[in-house]
C-alpha cells in the first residue's frame, strides 16, 4: 500500500510539472474513464516517468533481498550483494564496453556478464582447493574482488579523461537517468524467478545460517540448496548492476532494518526486505532527480541516506552486540 | 529387533596418514545411553561425528535401523538421528521457537514451510525440556544451560530416535551439569537412544550407561561400566591414579581422584 503510494507520488514529481491530479487523470483515463488529460502529461508519465519509477522499485528489492540472502548465508550481518565480486565483476564489464566505444545496451550486457563470472571465478577458487567451506569462499570473494579493482584501475589510467573515464566514474556511482521500458523487460523475468525462488526457500535460508554443521545434521542437501540461494542473490544483483551501476548501501542497510522490524526468521524478514527496499530506492531516485536541476548520482544519495540510518540501526541494537 | 545403531569394525584417519582409531565396534539400543570415554585428542568427538555422518569413516560400516548408513540420503538418516553440538554459535537472533521448530526439516520437502502443526511440535517439546517460558526470547540471549536445553528440544522436535551429544555438559556450571545429565536419563527412560562423549569418567556411573572407551593406546573397550571400568584401565587412561569406590549414604560407585 505504502508503496503505491510512493509509486503514485513518484510519478507526480519532476521537471515538466508536479500536478498529482493531471497524474491521476493521465491513469484514469488509461483505465478507460473519461476525463480531461494533458496531452503532454501522457508521454511523460508513460515513456520517462513510468519506467524509471518501475525500475528504481525493482532495483531497490533486488538488491536488497539479494543483500538479506547474502547475510543470512554467509552468516554476517555486515555482508553487503559484493562480497563474491559481482559488482567489480560487472564494473570491469561495463568499463571494458566503454573503452571499446559500445553503446548502452552493450554495456549493459558485459556489466551482467561481467558480474556472472567474477562470481563464477569466485566459486571456482574453493573446488580447485578442494575445500568448499563457507570461509574459503569469502577469501575467495576478495582475491577475485581485489584482483578486479586491479584491472579496473588500468582502465581508469588508460581511459581517455574526458569522456571515457568520467563515463566510468559515473557508472560506478549508479543512475537510472537513461533507463528504458524495454530494459525493465530484460531483467523482469530474472527478477520474478530469482525472487520467488528465493522467497520459497526462505525458511532453508534460516537454516543455512546457522551453519554447516547444523544443516547438514537436519538432513538439508547443503550443497544444493546453497548453490541455488548463491546463483539466485548472484543473478539478482548483477541484473541490477547490470542496468543501474553500482548502488552502494541498500543491500547492506535494508536487510538490517527488515530484521528490526519483522524479526530474524527469514519467512517474515525477507519479503519485508523486498518492499521496504523497493520503497527506499523509489525514495532515493525521486530525490536523485527532483533535488536539483541536475541528476545526482544514487550512491551519493544511498551513502548519504544509509550511513546515518546504519548508525541508526546500530545505536538500536547497540545492547546486542557484544 | 535389530539394534538401533550398530557400528562394525570402524576406522578413521584424516587425508589417509594418521590412523585416529580403528576396529571400532559396538551397538546402542533404544533407551541406552552410551557415554564415549577417552583422553584429549584420543578421536571421540571424531567417532561421533562419524555416527552423525559428517565425517566419512575410512574403515567399517554404520548401520542405522539394520541399513547401511552410507547408503542412506541425508534426510532419512536426519530422521533417525539428532546431533547437539558442543556448542551453539548464534548468528542472528532468532527466537527459540523458530530455533526449534527447524528441527521439522528432515520432514518437510524443499520448499516447504513449517505449518501450524510443526510449531505445534516445536512447544511440545519446549514443553518436555521445560522450558516453554523461553519460546519467545531470541536464542542469542539465554544462557549456556537454557541454550543446551533448546538444542535438546529441537532434536526432539526432528522426531530423532537417536541424540548424539558431544560433550554436553562441557560448558555448564556444576548445577546444570546435573540438570542436563537428569534429562538425558529422563529421554533414556522414553526409549531414545543417547550417545554422549564426556571427560568425566564419573558421569558414567551417574547415568548408569554403557561405556565405550577408546584409551591411551587407542584400544577401544565396550561394555556396561560393571563390565569394563576398572581403577587400573582409568589410571591408565588419564595418566594419573584413580578411584572407584562405593559411597555409603548415596548408594552409588564413584570415579574419584585421591588427594593429590
């Protein structure tokens, strides 16, 4: 409810004009009834507003969620989506098509690709070692992370300054400025696959961080359903990233704030975490366009916003921590 | 009726080298207890793991209900068999029912939910541990004694015909070693099969158990402490001189040591 809300006021808000009764009008008489609309109003709503009020809210759940599975399996609180290097991954991807002068939908694609197999790399690392333990995966998660911003630096340095690297510097602080409808199509069904799987598992994922030993003595098919929950939160992420760029902060601080408000079990904390993200990335876009006459980046927004509310959550539960 | 767990000429050792033990054999059947003896480093908590099957045995079979155990899924064997770690290690602060009610999983599919009758399960056995006033409370907040507790309680919520304990009373002060040694005599008299590791050879006596010993030359001895428990084998064991005496006033031998 709350979120339609949102949704409703979201597209209320912008440059051409903030009048919420020729919003409603313009969806009214989408709807079929017959009221006076401005013409121009339409294709705002329609074609900008719309889709980027779609994806702010897709965006936002996906990445918390993914957040909130990532904690819930690797058994810590502080994990944020990155931790197996999706997010280098898909930085080093969209740079790489920037170097090479592609085009948006390009980048978008080695961004999503780029992120699929930093976290393929990563998984690699624990079989070739032969020890699959959680622990190796994280260290894991950070050679492949650190070796990336390696290459992700040589990029920069090479980069031509004016266009290519400022390109890049604006990527990795995430916009939605230049989303379209038919991009939202390309990651929906990721979205509702991913996030249904994931929310059906939910109660495994409670299970899974309680950790190694303990599932495998309630007969759970560790491997497996560990696999599936990775490959799900991986893809989720890097089909964000992939059409945004990174956002910082909404996978880390979302998840926390769901567990405040609805409890640890994941049954009840995780589909809280998909609409209160949803909401909180509709909040952070609206204000990513509305706040100035220029675009402001999400992850200045999202650090500005989510540090304070961090430190917020930490002085709430300040008596547990020890 | 076949024994519940049966374990044939067992053998373990890590990445192939070091022997840990071996010719392990013996049998539990419901409503024994059967206490694991054996000085530090000797394999105990090992040989556990491999009755719970998170470690693979190098050497012989476990047998659960007549079948090989190796020859089970996952979920069958969770079936039969509940596993109390030393120790709990939290992560996040969930309640102590929906700590305990995922003790249904072995019984429920994949993407299956515990429903009503689940949790249902869940206070009854709060309920037989005693501890329903907890439900509520997150586990990451109750202390050591009530955790062990909670643990028990999910074991018995997996519907388990078999609890394996490692070292159950390692962390608790006097009063509650007492209090979960209690319990596992109670859950012994309902007919579930209970096989613990312990340091203390006296808590044998205490609960009346079956010993199985690996000692300081890993050979392994099992019978009823009537049987096997000697002053010479525990002397030996441990490395310093022991006592087994009959207490006059509360009717029972004990392990002690003599001043020092």
């Amino acid at each position: 409810m709350l979120l339609l809300i949102g949704v409703f006021l979201s597209l209320s808000l912008g440059r051409y004009s903030n009048d919420p009764i020729k919003v409603l009008n313009v969806l009214l008489s989408k709807l079929g009834m017959n009221v006076p609309v401005d013409p121009a109003m339409v294709g705002i709503v329609f074609n900008v507003r719309l889709p980027r009020v779609l994806a702010s809210v897709m965006i936002g759940a996906m990445l918390s969620l993914s957040g909130a599975v990532y904690q819930s399996v690797f058994r810590n609180p502080l994990v944020s989506p990155d931790l197996l290097g999706v997010s280098s991954g898909a930085a080093v991807g969209a740079s790489a098509a920037i170097l090479l002068g592609a085009g948006l939908a390009t980048r978008q694609i080695f961004a999503f690709a780029g992120g699929i197999l930093a976290v393929l790399v990563t998984s690699l690392v624990p079989r070739l070692l032969r020890n699959r333990s959680n622990m190796m995966l994280v260290l894991s998660g950070i050679i492949v992370g650190g070796f990336l911003s390696s290459v992700l630096a040589i990029m920069k340095f090479v980069a031509e300054e004016q266009t290519q690297l400022a390109s890049i510097v604006y990527w990795q602080l995430g916009s939605l400025a230049s989303i379209l409808g038919n991009e939202l199509f390309a990651i929906l069904p990721v979205f509702l696959v991913c996030s249904t799987l994931l929310l059906l598992l939910s109660w495994r994922i409670n299970i899974l961080s309680f950790g190694d030993l303990e599932a495998r003595t309630l007969g759970v098919n560790l491997r497996q359903v560990r696999t599936i929950v990775i490959i799900c939160a991986s893809l989720l992420t890097a089909s964000a990233v992939s059409i945004s760029g990174t956002i910082g902060w909404v996978g880390l601080v979302i998840p926390h704030l769901s567990r405040l408000i609805a409890g640890s079990d994941n049954t009840r904390s995780m589909p809280v975490t998909l609409l209160i993200g949803a909401i909180f990335m509709l909040m952070i876009d609206t204000l990513a366009r509305t706040v100035s006459t220029v675009e402001v980046p999400l992850s200045i927004l999202t650090g500005f916003v989510g540090a304070p509310l961090y430190a917020l959550l930490l002085y709430k539960q300040r008596t547990r921590l020890e | 009726m076949g024994a519940l767990l049966q374990v044939k000429d067992l053998g373990f050792s890590y990445n192939g080298s070091r022997q840990i033990f071996k010719d392990i054999s013996f049998e539990v059947q419901q409503g024994e207890i059967v206490c694991l003896l054996g000085p530090n480093g000797i394999g105990k908590t090992t040989l556990l793991n491999c009755l719970a099957r998170l470690r693979e045995p190098l050497q012989g079979s476990v047998l659960l209900n007549g079948e090989d155990m190796a020859d089970l899924p996952a979920r069958e064997v969770a079936r039969i068999i509940g596993y109390v770690p030393q120790t709990l290690i939290p992560s996040f602060d969930y309640t102590v029912l929906e700590y305990v009610v995922t003790g249904n999983a072995p019984w429920l599919g994949t993407f299956e939910k515990p429903g009503p009758e689940h949790y249902q399960r869940a206070e009854e056995a709060l309920q037989q541990m005693g501890i329903s006033h907890l439900a509520q409370k997150p586990y990451t907040r109750i202390s050591t004694g009530e955790l062990q507790q909670v643990s028990i309680a999910r074991a018995i919520a997996q519907k388990a015909r078999l609890i394996l304990m490692d070292e159950p009373t390692a962390h608790l002060d006097y009063g509650n070693q007492l209090k979960v040694l209690r319990l596992i005599k109670d859950l012994s008299a309902k007919g579930y099969g209970i096989v613990l590791t312990t340091h203390n050879p006296d808590q044998v006596l205490l609960l009346d158990a079956k010993a199985a010993i690996i000692d300081h030359q890993s050979i392994f001895h099992f019978g009823s402490w009537q049987d096997i428990l000697t002053e010479e084998l525990l002397s030996a064991m441990y490395g310093v001189p022991l006592r087994l005496i009959e207490v006059e006033g509360i009717d029972r031998m004990v392990s002690i040591a003599p001043s020092l």
